[in-house]
C-alpha cells in the first residue's frame, strides 16, 4: 500500500533553495548576494567575539541542560523587553507586556500566528506588497487569510504611504497589519517616524492591531533607532505583536535565537496573553533553546559584551553602508543617465534593485551573481572585493 505517492512534491523556498543552488555553483567567481545573511569584508560570517566570549562563559560553568521553561529564560526575556522598549519604558515596568523566547524570530511569528487564529479568530492578516515571502505562508499554514496593503513604489524606489494609508483605514476592525519595524525585507524602504505618527491613529481608529516584525535591529541606524517605532506604537497605548529576532544582529542563525512580544492593555490581560502563548509552545515545541538564551542573556546583559556587541553592529551597519555607497558610485558612473538613489536611501541588508526576474536570470547564469528573482539583494554580501564586479554585471544587464 503507498500512502504518499498522491503528494504534491515541495517546490523549494525561493530563498533558501537559491542559497543552495549557489553553494553547489562551481565557478570560483560567484557571488552570493541572496539569502538575508551578513558576511564581513572577507566574505566569512562573522562569529562575534562577544558570542565567543559568552559561550567560553558557558563552557566553564559547564552547567546542567535542563528544558527551558516554556515561555524560555527569565534573564532572556527581560533583556528582549529592556532592548525593544526601553528598561524604563511604562509598559515594562507596569508588566503589560507578554514575552516567551521563542525558536528564532520565525518560531515567535508562528506561535503568535496560532494564538491569533485561536483567541482572535475573525480576523484576517494584511501585509506588504511585497513582504519577505515565508509571512504569508506563516499565517496561511496558521489558517488565517492573508491580504495586502500597498507598500512599494516602483516608480520612485520609495514608499507609497499616501496608497498605503488608504487601505489601512479602510481595514475591518481588528484585522493584523503585519509591518516590518525597520530595515524592510524585501525592498529595505520604511516609514519614518512622521509615517508612524501618522499610521497609529489609523490603527486606533479602525481598532486594528499591529504585528511588527522586527529582524533586523541595528542594521538601519542603530539598536535603539531601530526600535523607534517599537516604542512609538507601545507608547500608544495600541495592543500589538512583536516578533524579534537575533539571528543577522548578534550573527547567530542556526541558533535559533529569537522572541515574541504581544503588548497589552494592563498587567491582567498580559498574564492571560502570556499563559495562552505558554499553551501554543506547549503543542508546538514544547519549549526554547538553551543555548540561545545563554548566549543573548549574557552579550545583553553582561555590560563588557554588551559593548563589544553594539561596536560590532555598528561595524557591520557602517560596512553594508560604504558597500551602498561603492555600488551607487560605480553604478552611476557606468550608467549616469539612470538613478541609483535608492541604494543610499534604502536601509538594512537589502536593497530592491528593480531589475526584472530576467535580468536576475541573466546576473546568474553569465555573472555568477546571486540575488532573489523580485530583484532584491542583499547589499551584506558585498566586499571590497567583489563590490566592482557586482556593479559592472549590473551594468550589463541593466
Ligand atoms: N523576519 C524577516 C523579515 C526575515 O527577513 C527573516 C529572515 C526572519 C523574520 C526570520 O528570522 P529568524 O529569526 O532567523 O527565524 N530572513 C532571511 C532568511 C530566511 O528567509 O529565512 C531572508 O529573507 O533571506
């Protein structure tokens, strides 16, 4: 008896497939500017020396590995609210804020995914045009529908705000606008903080509740800026979720290190939040990574790490910056009757370049040069040595 032949078979994950399709390429020129990765001006992903320094820490205390509580590490968790809000901030210090460290950023996505299906079980999700592809088959594979607002503007390079707020007011009440809190995947566009200022009276208007999403802190303009807008919509009052992450700041990604925070009216309703969240890990995962919170409870907390941890997301901010600009430099003197603004006013690891699906192809197959079919690249995968090159292939494609 076959049980499985009737299968759909898997297309792949646009992302990561192309990340695997770029290790198997043999050519020794090629350059990997795909997957949302940060690589130093060698090429190497880096390991900081403060997550060596903590695990050193770990070694040395060689300390038993019990399971985590459910909603993971007490030390993790109040160092995620005192990085995202502020230790002062009067949400954290009057406890209406529900955090569990969860399996990377994505884990905390999908677990608040599930409890929104559950406790909230009307509404449907709205999220960018476009938006890093796995939000939609998060929510979906949650059995929530899942919509767009405009976002883009392909014309400028820039935001369609005007476009933008128009469909948000017009949101069934309590529908999830989901919204990346800085450095948007894909096209590195955001909202500033007018924009925001703008976008939280429509939310409380329509009583529509936010799901931010938060990946990429520091690689905008700095830990604390990037989490302007974290701070601005707990400020409000607004009830929302937060799903961060510490995979591209702290260069951990296979560690899965990464939380979920859901912002609430008052200390009650955080402890119901919190112990509903509890039960969704409970039928999922069971509970978090130990390691992972070892490692982002001692760099955050520990305050020698902690400062060779911000110098070293400055590091990498500051090189992805000058990579924007070399690019943009050599770009505009190859092709001076185009624009190439948009590289230094889009922040964060990517860049949306608006070359079509064939030019990409073309980037590929003649240039050995790798970026996701939309035309996003990841400007982190640039160095000194390979910034050139890339801006001559763009070139010849364009
Ligand atoms: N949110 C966004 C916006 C995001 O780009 C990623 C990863 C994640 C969440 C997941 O992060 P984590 O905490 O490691 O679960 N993005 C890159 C890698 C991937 O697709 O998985 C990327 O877009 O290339």
């Amino acid at each position: 008896m076959t049980v499985f032949a009737h299968l759909e078979p898997y297309a792949g994950d646009p992302i990561l497939s192309l990340n695997d399709a770029f290790q198997k390429d043999p050519r020794p020129g090629k350059i990997n500017l795909s997957i949302g990765i940060y690589f130093d001006d060698a090429g190497r992903m880096p390991v900081l020396q403060c997550v060596r320094d903590a695990e050193a820490q770990m070694l040395a205390e060689s300390a038993a590995k019990p399971y985590l509580p459910i909603a993971g590490s007490e030390p993790m968790r109040r160092a995620v609210q005192a990085l995202l809000f502020g230790a002062g901030h009067e949400a954290v210090t009057g406890g209406r804020i529900a955090t569990l460290q969860t399996i990377g950023s994505s884990g905390g996505l999908k677990v608040g995914a599930d409890f929104i299906k559950r406790w909230l079980p009307g509404s449907a999700v709205w999220v960018s045009d476009p938006t890093w592809d796995n939000h939609r088959a998060m929510f979906e594979g949650a059995g929530i529908p899942v919509h767009t607002y405009p976002y883009y503007d392909a014309s400028t390079g820039g935001l369609a705000f005007g476009r933008m707020l128009e469909v948000v007011s017009s949101l069934p009440p309590r529908s999830i606008v989901l919204l990346h809190a800085c450095c948007h995947n894909p096209t590195g566009v955001d909202l500033d903080a007018g924009q925001w200022q703008q976008l939280i009276p429509v939310l409380r208007q329509r009583e529509l509740i936010g799901y931010l999403d938060l990946a990429y802190q520091g690689y905008g303009d700095g830990i604390a800026e990037d989490a302007a807008a974290v701070r601005q919509m707990a400020s409000s009052g607004l009830p929302f979720f937060i799903a961060n992450s510490f995979s591209k700041s702290m260069s951990v990604y296979g560690e899965r290190a990464g939380a979920l925070s859901v912002v609430c009216a008052d200390r009650a309703e955080a402890e119901l939040v919190l112990g509903q969240l509890q039960a969704t890990v409970r039928r999922n995962y069971s509970s978090p990574a130990i390691h992972a919170a070892g490692i982002v409870s001692r760099v955050l907390g520990d305050p020698a790490l902690r400062a060779m941890w911000e110098a070293d997301v400055t590091a990498m901010r500051e090189r992805i910056l000058a990579m924007r600009r070399q690019l943009h430099g050599v770009l505009s003197a190859r092709r001076p009757e185009r624009d190439f603004g948009y590289f230094l006013t889009q922040r964060g690891m990517f860049s949306y370049t608006g070359l079509s699906g064939a030019q990409v192809d073309r980037l590929r197959e003649e240039f050995g040069v790798y970026l996701v079919r939309s035309g996003r690249m990841c400007v982190a995968g640039l160095n000194s040595g390979n910034v050139e090159r890339t801006a001559q292939a763009m070139a010849a494609v364009l």
